[in-house]
C-alpha cells in the first residue's frame, strides 16, 4: 500500500489516501471530493471541478494521470 494526500492529487487539504495502484488513490480522491462538495465545502470545489473534466476528456488529461502515475511509483510502500 501506498499513500497520497488530497493536496498531492491536486485538493486543498492533506487527507490521506491508500491503495495499492494510482487509480485507487485516484478514484478515491474522487469519491473525497464528491463527498465534501456535497456537504457544501467550498474550498474543493475547483479541484471536484478539474476532476469532472479529467473524466469527460481523458486524452486531454493524460499528462495529469501520467504524473500521478509517477508521483506513485516513487512513493515508498507503507
Ligand atoms: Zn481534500
């Protein structure tokens, strides 16, 4: 298991995530913001916005998931 936070996934706080893949931290930085939004947290809004658009347009947001991707692998395991 790894662990990224919010903020390293492009969020406002440094909510910790743990998964064994990218896009477990990933999917659940996504269920996080959907969940805070939801409860009215303004400060998450652009990130859950960003991220809706990483969804609707994959090709144009290779960069950012190749970057998380390799943010990952550099992380030492838990
Ligand atoms: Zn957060």
């Amino acid at each position: 298991m790894k662990t990224m936070t919010c903020r390293q996934l492009g969020g406002p706080c440094d909510l910790a995530h743990h998964g064994e893949s990218a896009d477990d931290v990933i999917n659940a930085q996504d269920q996080h913001l959907k969940q805070v939004v939801k409860e009215g947290d303004e400060a998450h809004r652009e990130a859950r916005q960003e991220m809706k658009f990483r969804w609707l347009h994959p090709k144009k947001s290779l960069g950012w998931y190749n970057d998380m991707k390799l943010t990952f692998a550099d992380l030492p395991s838990d």
